[in-house]
C-alpha cells in the first residue's frame, strides 16, 4: 500500500473527500491527517473517518524535526495538501521531492501566494470581474503555490456569480479532480492536463 499524509488547517471537506475515494483503495491509503491548527474541523472529520490524527504548531513545524520524525514512523510516502497554511520546511520539501501535492483554488499563476487562500482567492477573482476561475494542482517547492503545475480544471464565472458561488464553483471542481490527479500522479498514470467544465445545466 502506498501511504498518503493529508495536511490541513481548516475545515477539511477535500481532506474527508480524498480520504472516502481512497478507502475503497487497494493501492493507496490515507495513513494520517496532520494539523497545524488544534481546533480545526479537519481533525472532528478524521475522527469519524477513522484516520489518525495529529497536530504540530507552526514552530513544531517550522524548527524541529517532530513532523519529519512522525513521517518516517508512519512510513508515509506522500504528502497531499489540502487547504494547508504552513510553508512546509525545506528538509521536508527535499526529502519529499516530487511527492508533495497541493492544490490551490485558481489557476495559477493568477491569485496566488502568500496570503491567497481560501474565500480570498474568490473574492479576489469576482472583483477583478474575471470571465473564468479554476483549480491547480501542482508539486510543492519551497515557495508559496508554486512548483511545477500537474493539472488545472476551468470553469466559466459568469458576471453575477458571488464569492460564494464561485467557491461552491471551484469546490466542486476540487472534490471531482483532486483525488483522481493523486491517484494518477501516484500510480503514474497518464491524464489530461487542462480541462473545462461545463456546468450541467448550461
Ligand atoms: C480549498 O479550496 C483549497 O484549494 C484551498 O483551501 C481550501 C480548503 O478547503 N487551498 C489554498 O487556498 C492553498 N493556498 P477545505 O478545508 O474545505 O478542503
């Protein structure tokens, strides 16, 4: 089996959703999920989930080796992000060079960086009154959502859709594809690169 770590900070639905695909798995499993945020939701769903759960702060993370430590230990193969607000440490980003996912909720480069994340990312994009938004997902480098780009997935916005919409917009977007990019990427599949959606009801 090969071994998947989640990170994440916040209310973790990709979290849950990446972890419920790969149950029914008989190559890949979500062996952790591991916070930096002790009262995050993400770690309420790991309990019923069934998947162990641990939390580090930030400096944990930042200034020793505990979270290094614990992946070894637990044999961990790959990091997924998933809505994760800590810049991972570079002996982590070395040693899981090429093996680190994350997914960001637009199509980068546009709206990205320190900062973008979240609901901020689609407040950003409505205001700019841009005409579509998407998904990347990429291999984690040092740097803030950068790294190189594995997969995007675009969706038209139309011009009265709110934040909001858009966010249901590209979480829709993230549910269907992230998974299924994971399992490629892991099981070195081929797959398209860039993809548009259409909603069903156009
Ligand atoms: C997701 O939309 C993810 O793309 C975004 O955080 C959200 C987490 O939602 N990540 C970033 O903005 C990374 N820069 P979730 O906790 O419900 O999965």
């Amino acid at each position: 089996m090969i071994r998947l770590a989640i990170m994440a900070s916040g209310s973790g639905s990709n979290a849950e959703n990446i972890t419920k695909y790969f149950s029914k798995s008989k190559e890949i499993e979500v062996a952790a999920i591991i916070s930096n945020k002790a009262d995050a939701y993400v770690l309420e769903r790991a309990q019923y989930l069934h998947v162990p759960s641990y939390v580090f702060s930030r400096s944990e993370f930042l200034e020793t080796n505990k979270v290094q430590n614990l992946l070894a230990e637990l044999k961990i193969d790959w990091i997924i992000l998933a809505g994760f607000l800590v810049l991972l440490p570079v002996s982590i980003v070395d040693k899981y060079e090429g093996r680190i996912l994350n997914i960001h909720p637009s199509l980068l480069p546009k709206y990205g960086g320190k900062g973008m994340y979240g609901d901020k990312v689609h407040k950003a994009v409505v205001e700019a009154h841009e005409k579509e938004s998407g998904i990347t997902i990429h291999k984690i480098d040092a740097n803030y959502d950068e790294g190189t780009t594995v997969f995007q997935a675009k969706i038209k916005i139309e011009p009265l859709d709110n934040a909001e919409k858009v966010a249901q917009k590209i979480h829709a977007l993230e549910y269907k594809f992230y998974p299924v990019i994971i399992e490629n990427m892991i099981l070195n599949r081929p797959f398209e690169k860039e993809v548009t959606v259409t909603p069903i009801n156009e």
